[in-house]
C-alpha cells in the first residue's frame, strides 16, 4: 500500500513495518493572493517555505490495515483551521491562521493526495475564526473571517475570483467592541449567505451582517442578546423544519443554551433552554436516526464530552455526560467506521490524544477510543488528506509550530 501525502513524498508501507520516518523539502509556490482569510492589503505576498514531514504508523486495534499521522512545520502557532473545497474540483483544502503572524496559509490539494499548492497571503492582521462559503453566488467558496487589528475587530471578506486567486479582502466594521467566532446562514431567506457574528465579552451581542448579493456586507439594526458572554455557535435546521436556526453556548457556571429558531421575515424566536454543565464548543448532527439533530458538547472546565438527544422538534433530554481525556474546546463528527453513523471525534487542550467515540446510531456511543499524537490537538477538524474518500482528522496545536493530520484506516 502507499499512502502519498506531499508531492515529493511516498510513503511505502508493508504489513510488516511499524515505523519509519522521512524529511523531504516541500516548495509552495502560487500567482496570487489564494483562499486567504480575511485581510486588508490590495497585493498578495507569496513565500517559498521548508518543511519537514515526520510519519509514524501504528495499527489500530479494530482496523486491518494501518494510520499514518503526518506532519509539516509552516508557521509558528496555528490557531484556526476552515477546510472546503475552495477550487471546484471536489478535493478538500485547507486554509489556517497564526496566533502571532498576519498572515493567512492556503494549501490546495490534489487528487492524487498530494498538496498541490501552498500559500502565504497578507492579511494585517490576525484571524481569530474562518468560515468557508459562497458570499457572491458564483458557485466557488470564500473567505470570510473575524479579524483582529491592533484591538479593533472586523469581519473580512476575500471572493474567489479565477485560477485559484481571491479578490482583495474586503473588511465590514459595525458597533462592536469584541468579536469572537463567525457563522453562516441565509436568515432573510433570498438565496444569499449572511453573516453571523458573536462578541468575545459579556455584552453578549449577536450581530447580523446582511448580504445583498454584491461584493459588501450590511450592518444589521436587528441584534440579539444572551445572558453572558458567547462561547461557541452551530447552525442547522433545529425544529424540523425547511429553515436553519442556531444554537449559541454562553460563559457561566451552569451553561445554559440559547436556542433562535427562525421566524421569518430575517427575524428569529429567542429561548434559553437547555442547561450543561459547560459547553466550549458545540456540534449538530442526529446521532441517534430519528430525524431531528442532537447536539454534541466539549468543555473547558470538565473533562468531559455531553451529549443532548433530540426527543422532539423542541425538546431534549438531559446533558449524558463521557468522560474524555483532557478539557477540549473543539470537536468533529462524521461516519468513521462506514456504518451510517455519525461518530464523535474530540480534540483536547492539555494532552496529546484525540478522543473518539463510535455512535451505534441508537442513542449509545461505544467506549471511548484514544489515539496519541504527537502534539496537542487543540484545534480539530476533518478533512480527506489522501483523497481515499475517507475521513481523516487535521488538528493544530497553537503553542507548536505543527499541524498533524491523521489518516483514516
């Protein structure tokens, strides 16, 4: 089997091997500013990076086969992580900030497995969040992000315009004090993706940035408030019905969940519902096949993942807790295993493991599963690396100067 995941890397590995390790140099070149996030400079600066890939395989014990855990030095701390298809040609690709760097790294995959591309993009300042979406309607995905100038915040804007190049960031600034996480959703219903914002503090404002379909963004009047200072935000159709709603996590000691269900008219019905214990990032999907979604929950403070059910279009049951091994602010779902199930995978902010459960599609998870890696995996996200049409899991450790990608059995 060979399991290529650079383009001037291939790994051939045998039933029998348990490790081994190669160092390859790696060029990334580009023409222009790529799948950047959000930033303000009108010209793109393109730079050709060294890195170093360090492959160990272990076995999985329920796999035949092995895991590959890879990883390349680009910049130091990544901090957020958006992958998408951002070239139309259906491979993911992956688009990362850095806690201290103003600019944005775009890598392009290919179909081969391979990286096909990798690029600096200037944005002046840092990323705190990305998202991935067709702002402009011209079928290709975009760049929105919170950025970060000094200690003022804004929302950025780069549109796809042709042979994978991105239009000059566009920044959107309203009367906010702190931003802290972006989102996505259609809230006036005419087939043009607007933008969600939540603060970073406790004024607990959630800002809408309406899209009329150019290349601008426009402020709102028609914010929202929460009790408490905005933590984590999910978009899906909560209620059962043909719109989506959101979901938003506060800060405190209990949480309480925030439910917005659409109401028409870009207007949307406001409950607090659910309590938990804590909920520093949160995840949609039905876990259990009844139609309705759940929502999935890692915390900060607890070492623990939660689980709510969906009993109905409106009511869920109690916080089931899991134990985990670590506080985690990110987690992912997706069919690991190819039984049709959504599993849960959750990173960690204080060890190196990667905590996954297998969902029995019947409102019970199988034990806990552990897989070391090499760095912390603060941030996580999903993403096929090796273009096997397989899930495999990218994570990023903000005080390191990796990201790892684990490749799906």
């Amino acid at each position: 089997m060979t399991i290529t995941f650079s383009s001037t890397i291939t790994a051939n590995v045998s039933t029998t091997s348990s490790t081994f390790s190669s160092t390859t140099s790696l060029t990334f070149s580009s023409t222009s500013s790529l799948t950047t996030i959000i930033t303000t400079t009108i010209s793109t600066t393109i730079s050709t990076t060294s890195s170093t890939i360090v492959s160990t395989i272990r076995t999985i014990p329920d796999c035949d086969i092995f895991y590959q855990e890879s990883f390349y030095s680009n910049g130091k701390e990544p901090y957020a992580i958006a992958i998408g298809d951002l070239n139309k040609d259906k491979i993911s690709d992956v688009v990362i900030s850095y806690a201290n760097e103003d600019k944005l790294e775009i890598t392009l995959h290919s179909s081969y497995g391979t990286i096909l591309s990798r690029r600096k993009h200037n944005n002046n300042a840092r990323a705190l969040s990305i998202v991935l979406g067709d702002i402009d309607s011209d079928g290709k995905r975009d760049i929105i992000t919170v950025n970060l100038h000094g200690n003022k915040y804004s929302i950025g804007m780069s549109l796809y315009i042709e042979n994978n190049s991105f239009s000059v960031p566009i920044l959107h600034q309203c009367q906010w004090n702190t931003l802290r996480a972006v989102a996505l959703i259609d809230f006036n219903k005419d087939e043009n993706l607007d933008v969600i914002a939540v603060s970073g503090d406790a004024s607990g404002v959630i800002y809408f940035l309406r899209n009329t379909g150019g290349d601008r963004l426009t402020c709102y009047n028609n914010n929202y408030y929460v009790s408490n200072t905005p933590l984590a935000i999910a978009i899906g159709k909560i209620n059962g019905d043909a719109f989506d709603d959101f979901v938003l996590s506060t800060d405190g000691h209990p949480t309480f969940l925030t439910f917005f269900y659409y109401h028409g008219n870009g207007a949307f019905y406001q409950t607090t519902g659910k309590q938990v214990s804590f909920a520093s990032s949160i995840t949609l999907g039905d876990l259990n096949n009844d139609g309705y979604l759940d929502i999935i929950t890692t915390s900060l403070y607890h070492r623990e993942s939660g689980i709510l059910f969906s009993e109905d279009s409106l009511s869920y049951s109690s916080h089931v807790l899991y134990a985990i091994d670590g506080y985690s602010k990110s987690l992912v779902i997706a069919d690991l295993n190819d039984d049709e199930n959504y599993d849960i995978i959750i990173g960690s902010v204080e060890t190196n493991i990667i905590t996954v459960f297998l969902n029995f599609g019947n409102s019970t998870l199988r034990p806990r599963k552990t897989y070391n890696v090499s760095r912390t995996p603060r941030v996580i996200g999903l993403i096929d690396a090796n273009n096997d049409q397989k899930p495999d899991i990218i994570y990023a450790d903000e005080r390191s100067e990796y990201v790892g990608v684990l490749l799906r059995c």
